[in-house]
C-alpha cells in the first residue's frame, strides 16, 4: 500500500486537505475491498479539485489519464468509487466531526488529528447515489479548421460549417 509519506512526496507539502484525502480514499478503497486500479477496473468521481485528489489518485490508481477519473465541480469534500470487477460502488463524505479547537489554526497539528482520528470521526460511507459512468473512450483527433492543431473530433465546435476547438470557437480563451 502507498505510504502518506510517498503522497506527501509527490504531492510537494503536507496539508490537512492532504490528509482529508488520504483518509477518505483508504475508507473508499477498504468500502470496496479493492486494490488500486492498473487500467480502468475502479472509477473515482471527485466532488472537488482540492489537494486530497492527489492523495486519491496515488491509493486508488485513478488518474484523468486513464479515464477513470472524473471530476465533478460541486465543491464538496466527497468521492464515489466504483469497482468495474465487482460492480460494488461507495460514496465517502469528509465531515471531520469533532476536532478538537486547537488544531484547527494549526495546519500541520489540523492534519495530523485527520490522520490519527477514529474514521467515524472523520468521514461517513454509504451506497454511491450516482451511477457508474461509461468506460473511457479513445477517440479520434482532427486539426482544428482554424488553428490546425489536433483536436478530439468529440470536442470540435461547428463554426461557419467547420470543425474548430474550443479556444477558436470563442469557448474559453486562446493560448496564443
């Protein structure tokens, strides 16, 4: 199992939302009686774009690479887990009931209670209230009719007839 050391490691500091997400991916991952995913066998749908995604990434194996990790901006600390293998799924919700008043002023005392903490304390798990999102797919790439630079033909923009990107089409802005 991957060490919270070798999180902190690759994550660059230690954090509470660090540890808020090394907590909530163990509980999910022991939900699940998973390993972590070599290719798309668990899928993550992350609730927030926070530090602790890092940490869910490294105990999960669910990367935005692989496809089997999503994120949804709701801006809450909560992950849902689905095993592809045995079709079991978890939804985590960090609560972090009862921490004590002196460490919340105090990052790294703040994320240590986190990690010493009872589980119960911290985090609530129950059946995941969002269905298991399709399998990643590989699509083509096709230069955008603008700016000529390869494009997942799923993501293309008509413009006038043509195919653009999405920075052409006005979408979100140029890198240029």
């Amino acid at each position: 199992m991957i060490s919270y050391v070798d999180i902190v490691k690759f994550h660059g500091h230690e954090c509470p939302g660090l540890a808020i997400g090394y907590r909530m991916s163990l509980a999910a991952m022991a939900a699940l009686g998973a390993a972590p995913a070599g290719d798309e066998e668990l899928v993550a749908i992350v609730e927030n774009d926070a530090c602790g995604v890092d940490a869910l990434q490294m105990v999960s194996g669910c990367t935005f690479g692989k496809g089997n990790l999503v994120f949804r901006d709701h801006g809450k600390q909560v992950y849902t887990l689905f095993s592809r293998t045995s079709g079991r799924s978890v939804r985590v919700l960090f609560h972090g009931r009862g921490m004590p008043a002196e460490v919340k002023d105090d990052r790294l005392a703040r994320a240590a209670w986190i990690l010493s903490a009872p589980e119960e304390a911290i985090v609530s798990t129950g059946p995941a209230l969002l269905e298991l999102p399709a399998a990643a797919r590989v699509s083509s790439s096709v230069p955008c009719a603008i700016c000529g630079e390869p494009v997942m033909e799923g993501r293309l923009r008509q413009v006038d007839g043509q195919g653009v990107c999405i920075p052409c089409a006005g979408e979100a802005p140029c890198p240029e």
